[in-house]
C-alpha cells in the first residue's frame, strides 16, 4: 500500500475520550483491533490508518455528545459510513474517534408532495430507492457502490446518472449537521430554492466530514419515468465513441446515462458478468421519457453514432436487459480486477470540459500503455469525467512508483485543459497535492473556512488540506 | 423611506481612500452627489445611504487595486451592477467605496462546444442573450429585470425559469473573485462537475459581496429548444390555480416556466400592457421541447387544469404572441405600481414547499385585505415562490408600519411552513432579522466564515449578517 502522512497523536486525550465514551456508550463503543482496521480500511489504495475506537450512535444528540467529548479533549473525529469512498477519506492520521453512522438508518419523513425525504445518514442508497419504489419516485444519483447517503453528500457523490439529476450538490436541499463545538445546525428551510445567505448546505456538501458531521439530509425525488430504454453502441477506438457522446451533449438529447468502456473495460465485464460484447470501446446509454419520447432519443442518438463509425447498436426497454447491462457496469471495479488477480486497484478521477475528453481519454490511453500499465478506462463521458483503473502489484515498488507518476501525469493533463483532478471521489488524503495544484491560492482560503468552522481540527484531520 | 441602519465611519481612511483611487482612476472617480446617490438608491423600499465615492475598473487587476487601497485603509468596499436589487443590497451605511462594474463588460470566451460561456461581471442578460442567439444557445435565468450577471451571481438569482433550469446556484461553474486582501482566485476549473475541495463557487453565489468581488463569470449555456409554447390558464381562485400547479409538478410536466398572477396583479397587465385578460388569476406557462412534445405537454397541462376549474385557456406557439404575454410579465412590477400611482412598491419574497403554496397565498392575500393593503400577488410558483407587492404611501407612517408588520408576519409564516423569508432577492439590509429567526444558530457560523474571509468586514457591510 502507499504510505499515509501521519499525524502527531494526543494520547492523553484520546485515552480520556474514549473512557468517557465507554462510559456513555457502553459496547456501542468498541476498540477491537479487527473492528477499529475495517474502519480505517476501505476501497482505497492508501494503508490503514486505524482509528482508536468506534461509537454508533442512534440519534443527533448522541453524535452531539460525542463531538463536544472529542471537542473538549482536543480529539479527532471521523465519519464513517459504508467505507466505499477512495481516497483515505476515513483514514485516521492522528488517531481518534470513528464516528459510525450506520446505525442512524431510518427514513425520517417522505414528502410526496414536495418530492422530498428527509433521511438519516445511515440510509444507503438502494434502501431508500427500494423504500421509494413502490410510491412512484427514485433518488437517481448513483456512484456504483451501494454508499451511505451521509457519505455521498460528504463527498459530493455523482457517478452514471450526474449528466441528467446532477450530483449531490443539485440533490441536497438542507442538511442537519453537528459542527465542531457540538453545536446542531440545520443549514436550510426544505423550500426548493432561498437566497436566504451563505450557502451553508452546499459549503458541507463535499466537506468530506472536515466541517461538520451530517446528521440529516433532505433530499430531491425524482417520479419514476413513464419509459425507462437502455442502449448501447460499439465504436472502433474511443476517440470515435467520445466525439458521439460529444454530438449527443451538443445536440440536447436529454440522456439520464451516458457511459464509456473502453476495450479493457468491456473484455473485463465480459468475464465478470458472462457477457459476449465485442471487445471495442462500448458506450452505454439510458433515456428517461414517455414511451414515445425514449424511442425517439435511442435513434436520434443511433443516427449521431453512426456518423462516428458506431456499430452493433441495440436498445431496449425490457427491465431484465437493462439491468443486466447496468449491473455489469455497476460491477465494473470488481470486474476490472478480475483482469490481474491479486492487483489492487488505483482509480484516476478526472474531469475535462467535454470538448477536451476525446483527447484527454486517448492521450491518458496511450500513456499507459507507453508506461506498460494496465488501466482499463470506464467513464461518466456525458460529464467528461472517466476513471482509468490502474492494476497494480503494490508489492512491487517499481509499479508503485509508476502507477503514482501515471496518477500525478494525468492530473495535471486534466488540469491543463481546464479540468480537474477529482470529478466525483473527492480529494481526502490521495489528491490533496493535486488539489494545490488545481486550485492555487484559492485553497488558503479552504483552508481560512476550515479554521473558522474547526479551529482545534478535530474534525477529520489530515483531509482535503 | 424606511430608515437604514447606520454604521460607524473611518471618516480618515475614506479621506485618504478618495485621494490615492482619484489619484490612479483620474476621472473614472466620481464624487459627485447625484452619481453617488444613484449608487446608493435601487429599487428598493429602504432610504439612500450613498457612498463617498465610485470608482469605474475596467480590469480585475484594477479591481484588485482598489480593494487592496481601501484594505489597506479599513475602508468599506461596495460592488455595484444594474442598482436592480430590492433590499438595501448597494446602500453604504458606513460610507465606502462602489465599484461599478458596468464596464466590465466583455464576453471574454464562448465555449459552444462545452455549452459554457466565461463573462465579465457588468455583461447583463440580456446583453448575453442577444449574442448567444447566433449560436444556437441561451442563458436560461431570467430575474425580470435585465440585471448584470456579476449581481445575479452575488444574489443567487433566478426567476421565471428556475423551475426547469435552476437558479444561479446551479448555472455558474466557476468564478474569479477579489477576496478581501486583494487576492484574485479562481473557485474551480471549468469542469461540468467537482469535488475538489470546498464549494467556493457555491459559497460566493449569493454571498452578496460580503465574501469577495466577482470579477468573472463561468457560466453553463442552454441549446434553444426545438419549439417553444406557451399557454395561460385562468381560475376562479388562487386555491384552485395553486393546486393546479402543485399536480403539474407532481405529474412530472417539464415546465419551462409557470406563474401565478392573482387578480390584482392581471388588472395590473391588462392596464398597462394593455391586455383584455380576464381579472382572475390566472397561470402562465412555457414548455420547451421538441414540436410534438410542446404540445403533448401543453394538452396534459390543459387536463389537469380543467380538474381544478380552470377555464380560458389558450395556447401558442408564435413568438409574437408569447413574447407579448411575458413582457407583460416582466413589467409586473412596473403595472403593480400602476394600480396606486405614487405609491412605493415593497415585495415580499417568500418561499415555500410547494404541498403548502396554496395554503401560504391565500392566507396572505386574506391577510392583506384584512389589514387593508393593496398587495397583488405573482409568483414563480413552481418553485413554491411568490412575490406580494405592497403598495405603499411611504409617507405615511401608518401605512410603513402595516407594511412592516405584514412582511414581518408573511415571513414568519413561510418560516413556521419550513420555507423561507426569501426564495431569490436575498437578505441585503432589508431581511437580516428574518435571516435570524429563519436559520437561528447557522448564522452565528455564517458570521464565522465571513469574519475569517473579510477579518475586517470591509466588503459590503451590515449586508446578510
């Protein structure tokens, strides 16, 4: 694994906290070895850092008691909720209090009215889609990975439905947090729009649990459409298959889904999901309209494929076709390191204006195969933001070391042409040099909002600055 | 009027401010009473507090040089566009220095390919509409008034489009902004989507130059649709018009625009637009789509309507006619003020969940008969926003005071709904108590981060806070 920085530990402090939160807690505080690592490990591809206990607490009051402990001993406190995300986000450098939410799991109140729920940030995503189904609505953003809500609004979650819903940021309406002096806030009344000062939900939204703990969030619903169609098209390179998606975007066709697989990707997904794709770069579409209107979309974009050299086009509305499609998509991580046994898996995460994605994909593709690095290439194109996942031994310190030149390379590629180096996963430990480099000056005053809001930096440590 | 609150004067550093901004903008510094006052009156309600002097930049670096002159000095720092804002936004209750922005008005690049567009902040709407037209493409917010884009980004703007497209908060992907100390950033790359960090774009929309001076505008850009049609629908009363629109919204009709004029506010129109509209309200509609989807839309409008008793309706798909129904929306306020010559329009701007929109206009309007005030309503309704126009002999005392005490209780009504004093106009001076008993103890966290990114509340004080 790649060494994490670490961070002066305040012993004194995180013994007392965490005899004051036995005390509290009782066996909802743990500190087992195997228990505290699992909360420390994640998806990631940066080493463990364990936390020194983890308390689940059931209520907003209680994760407010927890912080003003942490607050008053000067002791780091991290959130924790399906630990999908990949950056070292729940990574504790300096020690201290895992915070796990899982237990805050319950649907708090559905507005159907209003196309609102209000939820704890336990609820996963399918728990609530699976809760919402059978009232006509669904809650579209979707990462792939069946994360915690808390979570996905800590990292601003996007993932293949953004270039329709938009991402978390556009789905939040308010949120209830507990900030770093135990103080509960609600950042908005649940109206669909105010002007009503700083824009305190979007400020925590994509905080990455280094501003506040969220203990509430409501949400936007979407009706269930009327006609759901899948499609996918084949292309020769995945130049061609960019500059569709391009025509697709321009041309206004209001795709819900719109995702790239390039030919490692799909020889991947064949042998995970028992497909038979061709083995050619893949794009995979979904519309969302009346029964007339999705038909109309699948051609239209049929036609704009054609003129890039697209192929072996088909569509469908039947739900079993479709989900199997998307869940080989879904299923794409596990899939891809499927291709090397025993790799870990290193995800990139930019995002280019979408004139800049046909270049930046074919240029991120030639380098790592100039580099001799496996990096299958699967993307949220319709926003310009694609991962390649780079498989790497990392017990070999020659692929380390090129596997973090290749990271390094392809963000600052992504940065040159006006993008960035994290469209959707966040920056946690892994990018906070990229986010320097990104953004400049910009995040000396990141970092002033930080002080403000958390001046003892007990709130997840050592992420995002 | 209704007096402002004033604040104490650094009558030594406006003194030396004055002399070293003369001495670098020569006659681009003007002192003059009258060009001062314009600088201070808007159209709000609230009296003129002018500033000591404005100053004309034509760059960010000159910008920059006068925040870091009146930095320096401790001297307030004022940004100024159209003068369209309705709470005190532009008044200077400490004296200072207003920066107009009006001539910073280049289309700096257009982006067709990426749909974005990157302005300058004294570019207004319409100005950037009549460029785009050539291209294919439009800005889709549209607050009435053709205001400058820098405002509409400093007051999170929107308007009769916001139920499709959005407010500002979601149509600006970027900003460059002079901070307190002088410092240009840039808030994020011009990626489609990020999670790079904090939401500084998100955290400077709406922040009313309190934060920071806008000084570019990265802007997302809409294709013109296909067809555009337009309907309107009258009602026997605001009840049965609200429910109307709470099942359009419901039923999942894209609505591209939808608003509600009560009766006074069509015998407004029919006045000065001369139109024969008949005096009961009545809903307006634009749907943009395809030519068959414009009308399928519009026809599954005009059933629902018909389920609440709504009766006259008429649809379009001719320029001349719609463009001839919104004007006479857009000049609302202007026909409002007509119903009592002389009188001084104050507007509320109220915004609730949309399952309560029925319940909140009608007791508003029960509520301004019963005090005896003349108070047509309109409102973007699709968003659970509306506007109550008072009309108002400001010279009266006891007309301001009714005045004041219905806005006081409007305000807390959308407060007690779970919505809030202000859905698009912002807090300014006007609104700063309801901000309070709106948000309670967020804004003492409000008040933390402007005091870590203007330690000195030079930018735009007594405004939000």
């Amino acid at each position: 694994m790649v060494q994490a920085t670490t961070m002066p530990r305040n012993e004194t402090g995180i013994k007392a906290a965490v005899a004051r939160l036995a005390a509290q807690f009782g066996d909802r505080l743990q500190t087992g070895q195997a228990l505290r690592e699992q909360h420390g490990h994640t998806t990631t591809w940066i080493e463990t850092q364990a936390p020194d206990a983890v308390v689940f607490p059931t209520s907003t009051e209680e994760v407010a008691d927890i912080v003003k402990i942490c607050a008053d001993l000067a002791v780091p406190v991290i959130a924790f909720g399906t630990g999908t995300s990949l950056e070292g986000h729940v990574n504790a450098p300096a020690g201290g209090i895992c915070v796990d939410m899982m237990r805050m799991d319950a649907i708090v109140a559905l507005h159907q009215d209003d196309l609102d729920v209000v939820v704890q940030p336990g609820v996963t995503r399918e728990q609530l889609n699976t809760y919402l189904r059978d009232q006509g609505l669904f809650f579209p953003i979707d990462p792939g990975a069946n994360a915690s809500l808390g979570g996905m609004a800590a990292t601003r979650a996007s993932g293949t439905n953004a270039v329709r819903y938009g991402t978390m940021k556009d789905n939040v309406l308010s949120l209830e947090a507990v900030m770093a002096d135990g103080t509960v806030i609600r950042t908005a009344s649940r109206a669909r729009k105010s002007s009503a000062g700083y824009d305190m939900t979007r400020l925590l939204v994509g905080s990455e649990g280094t501003l506040g703990l969220i203990t509430e969030i409501t949400l936007r619903l979407q009706g269930i459409p009327e006609a759901i169609r899948s499609a996918r098209c084949s292309f020769r390179s995945v130049d061609d298959a960019c500059r569709a998606v391009m025509m697709t975007i321009q041309y206004g066709i209001p795709v819900a889904r719109i995702e790239l697989l390039d030919e490692l990707s799909v020889r991947a997904a064949n042998q995970h999901s028992g497909l038979e794709l061709p083995e050619v770069p893949l794009l995979l579409l979904e519309f969302h309209s009346s029964d007339a209107s999705v038909v109309e979309q699948a051609q239209t974009f049929a036609q704009i494929a054609g003129d890039f050299g697209g192929f072996d086009i088909a569509a469908t509305s039947t739900a079993e076709e479709r989900n199997k499609l998307w869940q080989a998509r879904h299923d794409m991580y596990w899939a891809c390191l499927g291709l090397r046994p025993g790799a870990k898996g290193i995800s990139t995460d930019v995002c280019v204006p979408i004139s800049r994605l046909a270049d930046c994909v074919s240029t991120a593709r030639a380098k790592a195969e100039e580099m001799g690095l496996l990096a299958p290439i699967v993307g949220h194109v319709g926003d310009g933001n694609f991962h390649a996942l780079l498989l790497i031994d990392m017990e070999s310190a020659e692929e380390r070391s090129k596997a973090e030149a290749y990271v390094s390379w392809l963000n600052e590629l992504a940065i040159s042409m006006e993008g960035t180096c994290t469209g959707e996963h966040g920056i946690g430990q892994g990018k906070r040099p990229y986010l320097q480099r990104e953004l400049g000056e910009t995040t000396r005053f990141m970092a002033a909002l930080k002080a403000a809001l958390d001046p003892d930096n007990i709130l997840n440590p050592g992420k995002i600055l």
